[in-house]
C-alpha cells in the first residue's frame, strides 16, 4: 500500500482505512540477519506462535513468541513481555510490528507451513531475477555533434 501524498495526515488516513488485504502486507517485520542470509529476503509476514525479539521500547531486548496480532491497530502480543498488575493478574501490552524482528518460524523445529514456503521461494526469486532485467547501459557515441 502506497500512499502518493506528503500529507501525514493523509497518510495516516490511508492507515487507519486500509482494507483486511492490505494489512496483512504492514504486518511484515524484519528478518534477523542469519535468517536474511539463509533465505536471501529481509521481510516477512508474522505469524501466531513465531518467535520475535523486541528492538525498542520498555521491552528492549525481550525475545518470546506471538500470542495474539491485532489486524486493526498493526500490534502484538508477546507471551513474555508481562506486567504485573496491583491486584497480582498479569497484563500483556500490545508492542507495535515495526518494534519487532523475526528470530525464528513457527514451524522450523518440524516441516515448516507450506504457504510460508512458498512465499519465501517467491521472494527470494524475485530478488535474482529483477537483477537480470536490467538492461545494459547505452554508449555515447564521440564523433557527434
């Protein structure tokens, strides 16, 4: 989703508006750099039950795995950043997508999701061949005037 004006307000509106479609491609978040190398892309989709690490915020430095996404508001909540109510219940805040980087799968200990795979497949072919189109550069010819 790209938003053509300047205006914030604007596109904050485009935010706030966007379709169920086009919410699941701003809930992408970074790959570590291992996961980058091996795969060969830098942003994926989260998913329930994949392993994350909090990059800014009181939880700094947190890693745990997604509980529950919130489509409508763009955040998560993770099982290990927990704060302890007076009463003694615990509270899971919701931490913003693009605080977070991906660590791990959900299903990487077992046969990882198909439709993740093939994402990442399609991903990753992409980024060779946008390179093979290119075309080759023109050559001023000297002589002319």
């Amino acid at each position: 989703m790209k938003v053509k004006s300047k205006k914030p307000g604007k596109q904050r509106k485009a935010l706030f508006k966007a379709k169920n479609h086009q919410r699941s491609k701003l809930l992408s978040t970074r790959l570590v750099d291992f996961l980058q190398d091996e795969y060969g892309i830098k942003r994926l989709p989260l998913r329930v039950g994949d392993s994350v690490r909090v990059t800014t915020g009181e939880f700094k430095d947190f890693e745990g795995s997604i509980m529950e996404i919130n489509r409508k508001k763009l955040r998560v909540k993770i099982k290990e950043c927990v704060f302890e109510k007076v009463d003694g219940t615990q509270y899971y805040p919701t931490i913003h997508v693009s605080n977070l980087l991906i660590t791990k799968f959900v299903g990487v200990g077992k046969k990882m999701d198909v439709w993740r795979s093939n994402m990442i497949e399609r991903k990753a072919s992409f980024g060779t061949w946008e390179e093979g189109l290119k075309a080759p550069k023109k050559e001023k010819e000297e002589g002319k005037k």
